[in-house]
C-alpha cells in the first residue's frame, strides 16, 4: 500500500542534486525490470521527509531513451511512496511558456517509440486497461500552481505535453507539427514516466521547466549555452517553488 503522505522527487537535466536536501541514507532498490537510474536518495527538505532520485543517473549519463522508467517508477513504488513530483527541462512552443518559466502541463502526447512502457505485459492472469484521461494528479498540480503564487514565480497552470524519443533536439517541421497537435512544450522524458506512475497508483504530477524556444521559434538554431542560461534561472524556480510547497502538503 502506498501512502499520500511521502513524497518522492524525480529531478531531470539540471536537477541531479536537490539543495537543501539533509541526506539521511542512500538506498539501492534492485526490481524485476533491473537497475533504477542511481540509489534512491533519502533525506529531510524544508522540514520534511523526502526522497529523490536523478531520472538521468546522479552523473547525468544516461539519455531521455536509455532510462529504465519502469525501475524507476517500481523503486518508488516499492518504497511506499504516495506523491511524485516530476521536474522535467522543456522546449518552449505555446508563446506564453517564456524560457526560465516554470509549467504544470494537465496534458501529455506520447511520441516516443521502443520504450518498454507498461508493467502489465507478461504472466497476466487478465488483459489490464488503466485509464489515463487526466494523466497528472490534479490536487498536486493545484498546490504547486498554489506555491508558484507564494513565490510569485512566473507559471503556466495547464497546456499539453509533447514527449518526443530523442536525444536529439526536433526539427522546425516537427515542432509546427507539434503545435498542430496541440502541444504547448516539448520534452524527452514525460512518457512512459506519467502512465507507469497511474498503473503504479502513484499520484504524479509534472514541473516542466522551460529552457529554450523550441526548434524554428526563435532564431536559426537552438543553442547549449542558451539552454544552460534558461536552465539555470529555471531551477532557482525550482528551488523556490519546493520551498513553498513542500511545507504545505
């Protein structure tokens, strides 16, 4: 049984530390679908118990299509963890999502491929459907939209997700076709993440961060310092939205 009152973080590009964390143990989780991204990381944030773990590996070695998301996600689960907040850099398509801005997406497309994506594939006693209308938990996308006006953080409170396969950036045409679907902001590691965390039972919700235009937006090319400057503003937001919103969970 999981609880909803433990918290775990997933930290992506930019976060494979949390600061401020008062680390108390690191715990190695072996699972039936092998090795996790790193040890998952317990400690004390802001008063309160909390795990994290590098969804790239602490060394930020391993790329958006290698994660073992279902380790990951069965890691958690294993350890009794209710919530999960996943923090996610993002490409910028919607006009509002300004670089150095923070979302809470309500949405998400799936465009990744090969991905080992579910838990229920073998030895089933049943074929198992789970639904994934709304695929983050709304009552933690309100408190953190909540802890953003606390810390009169700029934010987006809704939009859609497009996950795409990388690890290369999209090309122009791919993101107009995005923006046709409908998506708002872009990013390599939103799926399967969200849809094993609802057949896990865990309530999971998404901080994307936004840390470039996407592709054909703004300017000829996407750049790595450009990208790195975002991210860095980003995750001082990061950083002070958790510090709102953790004590009120």
């Amino acid at each position: 049984m999981t609880t909803d009152t433990s918290l775990a973080i997933i930290g992506g590009t930019g976060l494979t530390r949390l600061p401020g964390l008062e680390i108390t143990h690191r715990e190695v989780v072996h699972t039936p679908y092998g090795d996790p991204s790193g040890p998952v990381t317990h400690g004390v944030l802001h008063g309160r118990e909390v795990m994290f773990l590098a969804r790239h590996g602490y060394g930020h070695t391993i790329p958006p299509h290698r994660v073992n998301y279902r380790a990951n996600i069965w890691a958690l689960k294993h350890l009794k963890v209710g919530r999960v907040l996943a923090v996610a850099a993002v490409g910028a398509i919607h006009e509002a999502l300004t670089p150095g801005s923070l979302a809470f997406p309500d949405q998400i497309i799936d465009y990744t491929w090969s991905r080992k994506h579910t838990f229920f594939e073998d030895d089933l006693a049943h074929v198992t459907h789970v639904d994934l209308t709304h695929p983050y938990d709304e009552e933690l996308r309100r408190r953190m939209m909540a802890a953003a006006e606390a810390g009169q953080i700029p934010y987006q409170g809704a939009g859609t997700y497009g996950a795409t396969q990388g690890p290369r950036l999209e090309t122009a045409a791919e993101i107009r076709r995005l923006r046709r679907d409908g998506c708002d902001m872009v990013g390599m590691t939103g799926m399967p993440e969200a849809a094993l965390a609802r057949e896990a039972g865990l309530r999971y919700a998404a901080c994307a961060v936004s840390v470039n235009w996407a592709a054909g937006l703004q300017g000829d090319e996407v750049t790595m310092e450009e990208i790195e400057g975002n991210l860095s503003v980003g995750m001082e937001r990061v950083k002070t939205l958790l510090g709102a919103l953790i004590p009120a969970l």
